[in-house]
C-alpha cells in the first residue's frame, strides 16, 4: 500500500495531536452522516473509515481479483495508492490519483468490501494509515467514524461512541437512502453485511469506557446533539468543566 497526502496540511513539529473522537456502530445506525454533521459543528476534521475498505474494494474490482479470496486481496493491496480527505464540508477519496468518491457507493463495490475488510493484515495495515493520517493532521480535533474505531484502532480516544439503532429502523433508513433498490432486498442486503462483518468485529457490544448513543427513537438533528452532548461532558470532565 502506500498512500498520498491527505486533503488537509500536516501537522508542524510540536504542535498537539488532534483529539479523537471515536464513532463505532453497524450499518443504517447513521453513523456517517452523524459523525460527519458532528465534525462539521465541533470545527474537527472527518475521517470516514468504510471509505477507505470501500476504497480497496474498488481497486480490487478494477483488477479483477476475486475478494472473497485473501490472497488475491493482499496481492491487489501492494500497489493501493489511497488519499482521503479529512475535511467534512468536501469529500472525496482517490485511488491511484482517480476520484472514486460516488463509485465506491455503488451496489457491486457494497457487495465486495466485506471480503477486504475480513483481512487481518489489511485491517492492521489500514488501522495504522489511520492512526498516521490523524496524528499528521493539523486540526483541533478529529471525529473518526467506523468499525472497531472505538476498541482497536483508537482505544486511548477521549470521546468513543456507538451509535445503535434496532435492525429494522436501521434497514428503513438504509432503504430511504437507496430510493432505487428494492426495501426487501435492502433489508437483505443489510442483515447479511451485518452478519459477514460481526464474524470480523463486534460491533453491537460497547467495550468499557465506550458510551452507547441509541438513535432508534431519535431524528437526524436529536441524533446529532446526542453526540455532541457525550463529547462535551466527556471532554468537560476531562478538562475538569
Ligand atoms: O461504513 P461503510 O458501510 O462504508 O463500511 C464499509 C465496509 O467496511 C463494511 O463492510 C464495514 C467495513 N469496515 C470495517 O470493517 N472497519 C472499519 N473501520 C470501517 C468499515
């Protein structure tokens, strides 16, 4: 793998690592759109973590390696040239200097990414492009949106969150995201990924020290102001408020 320069500058020497704030939770939860609104009214940087194993998915998909098997998908990954941006009001992510941000949405790359993300070496090598692009950012702080965000990637994160909502409120929401695809089908789609995903982390369960937000009775702005409201009494108490 090797990587390009992220969206935002890096950091200078000496000056402080941004805080993390960790998002964690299972498809439909919302947990992208919550963390990236979040990012955008703390004045952090938005790191979205799906995008990168999305990402990889798609390279693989361009080779035409086959990424249910592991060997094909560390083949692909020796020459995965991936930069992101951290910046929460312009998205995008490139592969290879190609801007994929709408292609890795696409059904076929959503069907192929839980075969990369089940790959241990990739997940320790994204995991540590992760860590490096957070620690090199100069930003106050950074909302970091993704599974096992919270318990393996940044565990010493101040603020960590899952973000839960009941299965089927969380198939509704995916299927009002995908007005073109059948409910059914994604309701399918969603319990499957769910299953192929926790067989690689647990994603339902809050580790110790990681506060469980419950959007299933909550909108899109009460889901928000959840967030922000964990983050502020957690930094206050950290910062003795
Ligand atoms: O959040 P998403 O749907 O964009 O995630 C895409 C896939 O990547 C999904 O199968 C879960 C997986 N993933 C992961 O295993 N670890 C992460 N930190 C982020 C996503």
């Amino acid at each position: 793998m090797t990587e390009s320069t992220p969206s935002l500058t890096t950091a200078p020497a000496g000056t402080a690592a941004p805080v993390v704030v960790a998002i964690d939770g299972p498809a439909g939860s919302g947990k992208s759109s919550v963390s990236k609104a979040a990012a955008g009214r703390l004045g952090y940087g938005f790191l979205d973590t799906g995008a990168a194993y999305r990402a990889l998915a798609w390279h693989a998909l361009e080779h035409g390696a086959d990424t249910s098997d592991a060997t094909a998908v560390l083949e692909v990954f020796g020459d995965f040239d991936y930069a992101i941006s951290l910046d929460p009001a312009d998205r995008w992510v490139r592969v290879g200097g190609v801007d994929v941000t709408a292609e890795i949405r696409e059904p076929r790359v959503t069907d192929a990414v839980s075969g990369v993300a089940r790959v241990g070496a990739v997940r320790h090598a994204v995991n540590e492009l992760f860590r490096r692009l957070v620690a090199s950012a100069s930003l106050t702080g950074v909302v970091v949106e993704g599974r096992d965000i919270t318990t393996v990637v940044f565990p010493d994160a101040p603020v960590r969150i899952l973000l839960t909502a009941a299965p089927e409120v969380r198939a509704a929401r995916r299927s009002a995201e995908l007005t073109d695809q059948d409910a059914a089908k994604v309701a399918a789609a969603l319990h499957k990924r769910d299953a192929a995903d926790s067989t690689v982390v647990d994603f339902l369960t809050a580790a110790e020290g990681v506060e469980v937000v419950d959007s299933t009775h909550l909108d899109f702005e009460q889901t928000v102001d959840a967030v922000l409201s964990v983050v502020d009494s957690t930094m206050g108490a950290r910062d003795g408020r």
